[in-house]
C-alpha cells in the first residue's frame, strides 16, 4: 500500500466527475492520467494538514478545465473500502503466521 495507490483511486473518482461532465473521459488519455494524478497526490498530501484541498488542472482535455475540491471527509470515505481490504489481507497474514 502507497500514496500511489490511493492516488488512484482519486484519478477514478475525479476523472469519472470530469467525463460525467464534459462527454470526455481523460482516464483514457495516458497524458491526461499523469496530470491529474501529479493533481491528486499534491491535494492529498495538502489534506494531510489541513481540511480540503482544491484540484485545478486547466485545459486538461478538449480544452476543458477540472476545478474540484477535495476534503480529508471525502478522502477518508473514498479510501475506506480499500483500507479495510488492506486491513484484511494483514490480518489473514497475520493469523495464517501464527503471530
């Protein structure tokens, strides 16, 4: 488990937002990928000290802008079910190594 990993699922769910919106989905563009997750990593290591984080990447397809805003509340939420699959998979590790 890693920044990166979370940082994914970030690029899912605003990158999801983005297609919703504009017809264009950018996680299908590898350039548009790298952007938004240089985007996401820098918002969520900003969270990390205080409560939101805004997302702004201009011209990120079809000459269209993503402006969101992300909080630690949102963030939080968003990562649970992969936290607790992690949180699984340690402790089935733990309990098959007799600890």
């Amino acid at each position: 488990m890693g920044g990166r990993d979370l940082d994914w699922i970030l690029l899912e769910k605003f990158g999801g937002e983005f297609a919703a919106k504009h017809g264009a989905d950018p996680r299908k563009n590898p350039r548009c990928i790298v952007r938004i997750l240089e985007a996401v990593e820098k918002a969520r290591k900003t969270i990390s000290s205080t409560t939101d984080s805004p997302i702004n990447i201009d011209y990120l397809l079809e000459e269209e802008d993503l402006n969101a805003l992300l909080s630690r509340t949102d963030f939080e939420t968003l990562i649970d079910p992969f936290l607790r699959r992690f949180t699984a998979l340690l402790k089935a590790t733990l309990d098959e190594s007799g600890k």
